[in-house]
C-alpha cells in the first residue's frame, strides 16, 4: 500500500516508513505544526500514520511485517534471519527508546515556555486592561493566534516557501530512502553471512557424511543416498529463495526508478512553471513599457494641443490687432474727413501741411498711437486756436460790412465749439477702448500662464506621488523578502533539527541559495 506526502507528492510505501530508523525524528517537526494548525485544515502528511502510534503498536506492526516476509525459508536460515530481526528490533528500539525520551523532554520544555510566555501576556494584558475578564483574554488570545496563523499560512503560499517545503520533502524523502537503502545493504550482508554459514554447516555435514560412509557397511549406502537427495532439495530451496529475492530485488529497484522518474518530472514541471511565470513577468513589463510610451505619446499630443491653442490664440490676438488697425484707420479717416471739413475755409498751404501730417501719421508704431492722439488733439486745438486768431483778423476787416457779418461769425464759432468737443470725446472714448483692450488681453494672458502654471504644479505633485508610491512598494518588497528569508532559515533549522543527514540540509540549503540566485 503506498501514500501521497502531501509535501513532496510522491508515492511512498509504507513500509519505507517502518525500514527508515528516523521515523520519529522525522515526526518531531511534523507533530509541532500539526499540534499548531486550525482544527478546520486537515492535512496529510508521509508520517501521519506513524507520529501518533505509541512504540509497541510500531514494534508489533514491524514484526508482523517481517514475518510477512520471511515465509518460505528454511528452518536454518528463519533461525539466522530471527536472530538478525532481533538485533536489528534492538538497536531500533534503543533509538526509539531515546528519540521518545529526547522528544518528550523537548515537547515539555515547549510547554513551560508557553506557559511562561502566557503568564507574561496576560500580566502585561492585565496591567494595561485591569477591567478586562479571564473570558475576555482567552478570546484575545485566542484571536491572536488565529491573526498569526493567518499570517503564516499567507507566507506559505508564497512561491518561494512553497519550492523550500517541496525541496525539505524531497530532502526528508531522500533521506528515508537513504536509511532503506542501508536497511537493505545491512540485511543483504546478514543474509548473506547466514548463507556463508549454513553453507558451512552443510559441509562439514557432508564431509562427516562421507567420513562415515567410508567405515559403514552397504546398508549404509541407502541412508547417505537419502542424505544426498536432502542435501539436493536444500540447494534447491536455496536456488529458489534466491530467484524470489532477485525478483523481490528487481521489483525494489523498479520501484526506486519510479520514484527517480517522478522526481524528475516533478522537477520538469516546477522548471515549466517557473518558465511560464517569468514570460507573464517579462510580457506584464512590456505592457507596463507600452502603457509609458502612450502616456509620453499623449503628453506630447497635449503639449502640441497646448501649442496650437497658444497659436490659435496668437492669431486671433493678431486678427484683433489688424481689425483694430482697420478701425483707426477708418476713425482716422473720418476724423480727417471732419478735420477736412472744418478745415475747407483754410488756405491751400494749410491743407498740404495736414496731407503731410496724414502720411506722417501712417508710418507711426501701435506704441506710439496715444501719443499721436496727443499730438493730433493739440495740433487741432493750434489750428482751431490760428483760425481764431484768423477768425479775429477777419473780423477786423469786415467790421465795417455791419453787424450781420457778426451774427455768422459767432454761429460759425459756436458750430466749431461744438464740433471740437465732440472730437475731443470721441478720442478720449477711443483712449478707453483701446485700454480696456489691452487689460482684457493682460487679463486673458495672465489666466492662461496661471493655468500652465497649475498643470505644470499638478504634475510635479503626481510624480512626487508616483516616486513615494514607487519606495513605499520597494520598502514592503524588501520587507516581504526579508520576511521569507527569515522563514526560510527556520525551516532549515527545524529540517536540521529533526536530524536529517546534514548533506541532504546543505543540499537544501545549496539549492534554494540558487533558487534566490537565479530570481
């Protein structure tokens, strides 16, 4: 009958357990996990069939077992084969014997331990929380244990822990079919001194046998021919004992390849896996790398966005300068017009003066163009001021023409009074308009900076964001690797401890150094 270890997920037969003298140094690990697991996770284990089971029930299984095995020989060789069994019930028994005691000793000093360090919990408990009942601190404890065995369970579910307990299976596997194989070799050499030994004896039967035939007479001769045709049927025996051992020794080393054979595919499955999570690491990198080409991809597209709306606004900004351009030109033109229209009585000089000062006026700069307002008001104010003083000389001429001249001259000056003022107002609203303007584009100019500006603050915030989120992830990484380390450790001390050879530890230990490696 063969078992599944839930560790290693090798078929194992049971009698590998019984041959393998390490049994209960092999349950001294397994009992503490399972005395410390939830009542609700039923797990298996190679040992569980044997960790429990006090010695005597062991001893009787073992030598029923054995017996199993010994029908068919010959008293001779049953003799030698119980004398063997008994030697080797001995020895097992003396390191049962210990084992049980040095466990025993082990699991009491544990206890106190426990005990102390409830003691202490519940003093500190109690201290902090005098009004809290005994009911109350079983609960927290109790509440305690299952947050820690929560957290231990969720650390063995990590791929690393999970190939250090497939590698400590192994290890212990290893090690049980190490101690059959000596188990097997020491047998082989007993059986093969008894055989040696009964061989002896048969011959110095033989030898007084034919001592004996030389002395009798003829009716002796039957007798020895009788001994002939037992010695026969011995060898025989023997002859058929030996062709059953080679097939109990074949179907043994058939077995040990099976086993062989299913590590390695084992093997050959963990190394596929680990392919396969390395591929989904590398394709989750290249999506991660995709996905940072499209955000600068669109950074770029926002940025050109940014740019073109920066153009669109400088265009329309042009196109409100050239209309604005547009409408001085036309206001020119009419207060020319009008400036023409007050200015029809003047002479001819006075009027190629204003067509000089018109072109003059055309070649001046937008920066320029109050001051040219100035200028303008005031030179019309001067000639308003020269026809006046034209006006007056007039005046004086034709003072003699009667008081009827006197009347047109003072309409033609109140009509001027007037046109002046509205001239006047006309600039200063134009002088208003154009400076609300400019405040309106000030204005416009200073929310788009103060705009760039947030963006330019938002995004330096998401990266700092980004850059602590990136440490708080290497700082619990570090944390988490730190942490399985430290299991990794104990259970290779709890493997040392339950006294497995130490070239199947460091053979544990060794690869799971490359297995870190090689991550």
């Amino acid at each position: 009958m063969c078992s599944v270890c839930f560790q290693c997920q090798n078929k194992i037969p049971l009698r590998t357990a019984w041959l393998a003298g390490g049994v209960e140094r092999a349950a001294v690990r397994q009992r503490e996990t399972w005395l410390s697991r939830p009542a609700d996770l039923p797990r298996w284990s190679c040992f569980d069939d044997y960790k429990l089971r006090p010695a005597g029930d062991l001893r009787e299984e073992q030598q029923t077992t054995r017996a199993r095995t010994s029908e068919g020989e010959t008293a001779s060789e049953s003799s030698s084969q119980r004398i063997t069994e008994a030697c080797s019930s001995k020895v097992h028994r003396s390191e049962r014997n210990a084992m049980q005691k040095a466990f025993q000793k082990k699991k009491e000093e544990e206890i106190k331990a426990s005990e102390e360090r409830k003691t202490r919990m519940s003093k500190i408990d109690h201290r902090k929380n005098p009004v809290l009942t005994r009911l109350e601190l079983k609960k927290q404890e109790r509440d305690k244990r299952v947050v820690e065995r929560a957290a231990a369970l969720k650390m063995e579910e990590e791929d690393e822990i999970k190939q250090l307990n497939q590698l400590i299976g192994e290890a212990h596997c290893q090690a049980a079919r190490d101690v059959q194989l000596q188990e097997h070799r020491r047998l082989q050499k007993e059986q093969a001194e008894g055989e040696r030994r009964v061989h002896e004896m048969l011959k110095v039967e033989r030898q007084k046998a034919l001592d004996a035939a030389d002395k009798m007479d003829e009716k002796r001769k039957q007798q020895r021919i009788r001994g002939r045709n037992e010695i026969q049927e011995q060898i025989q025996q023997n002859l058929v004992k030996k062709q059953a051992e080679k097939e109990v020794k074949k179907e043994e080393g058939k077995q040990l390849r099976e086993q062989q054979e299913q590590m390695d595919l084992e093997d050959l499955r963990a190394l596929e896996k680990k392919r396969e999570e390395t591929k989904l690491l590398q394709d989750e990198i290249k999506r991660i790398n995709a996905e940072s080409i499209d955000a600068k991809k669109q950074r770029k597209q926002q940025e050109k966005l940014a740019d073109r709306t920066e153009a669109e606004y400088n265009k329309k900004k042009m196109q409100q300068e050239a209309e604005h351009e547009a409408e001085q030109r036309r206001i020119k033109k009419e207060r020319e017009a009008e400036i023409k229209r007050l200015g029809a009585q003047q002479k001819r000089a006075a009027d190629q003066k204003a067509k000089q000062e018109e072109l003059h006026t055309r070649r001046i700069k937008e920066a320029k163009d109050r001051e040219w307002r100035r200028a303008e008001v005031q030179r019309a104010v001067k000639k308003v001021e020269d026809r006046a003083v034209m006006e007056k000389s007039r005046l004086k001429q034709i003072q003699d023409k009667g008081l009827s001249m006197s009347k047109e001259v003072g309409r033609q000056k109140a009509q001027f009074d007037r046109d002046l003022r509205v001239l006047r107002q006309r600039v200063a609203k134009d002088q208003e308009q154009q400076e609300r303007k400019q405040q309106d584009a000030r204005r416009h100019l200073q929310a788009v900076q103060q705009q760039m500006q947030e963006e330019k603050l938002s995004a330096a915030e998401k990266r700092r964001e980004l850059l602590k989120e990136t440490d708080r992830q290497q700082e619990k990484a570090q944390l988490k690797q730190k942490q399985i380390q430290d299991l990794k450790e104990k259970k290779l001390k709890d493997l040392r401890a339950t006294r497995v050879p130490e070239k199947h530890c460091q053979l544990v230990e060794r690869r799971t150094k490359n297995q870190s490696a090689n991550d």
